[in-house]
C-alpha cells in the first residue's frame, strides 16, 4: 500500500524524580472499568505502609494512562492524592512524598 504508515510507538516517559511506583489493589467490573481499593506505598521512613482508597473523586482517560483522584486516610489525615497507571508499562504511581 503506497499510503501504509507504520505506527507510531511512543512509550511516555516516567519522571522518577517526581512519581514514585506503587502497588494497588482494584475492583474490576465486568466492562472493564478498573477502581482502587487500596494502596501499598513506600514512605520517606522507608517503611511500606497500606493504605485504604476511601473515595475515588475523578477518573480521567489520558493518552496512555488513566488518572484516579483519590481519597486517602494516611496517619490520620485524609489527604487528596493523584494515582496514574500508565498502560503501555503496566505501572501504578503517586507523586513521592517528602512528609506524612
């Protein structure tokens, strides 16, 4: 075919100085639909904490990956945070955090 293209593969870059990777637990349904349920994170103590998503307060497709808005309870304060699953690399993360 004189007009084939190949496709275009373009992985989108992580930033490790900013994310941080996590483990998440998640509901699927029967379309597919994914939601958080808990997460497993990585704190600045370097000690690994699980932490239950109390409410999922958005869920956006971006190329690539899927964002998630999420409410979290972590030592006692409720806290908004981002989760973002990129999709090509099949990784979870959050932006890292300094303080808790």
């Amino acid at each position: 075919m004189p007009f084939y293209e190949q496709p275009k593969t373009h992985k989108i870059e992580i930033d490790y100085e900013k994310y941080q990777t996590i483990a998440v637990f998640t509901y699927t349904d029967s379309e597919g639909s994914s939601t958080p349920l808990k997460i497993k994170i990585d704190l600045p103590d370097e000690s690994r904490v699980t932490v239950p998503v109390d409410s999922v307060r958005l869920t956006k497709e971006l190329h690539g990956r899927t964002l998630y808005n999420c409410y979290v309870t972590l030592n006692g304060r409720k806290q908004l945070i981002d989760i973002i699953y990129y999709k090509e690399q099949g990784l979870w993360v959050t932006s890292k955090i300094n303080s808790y």
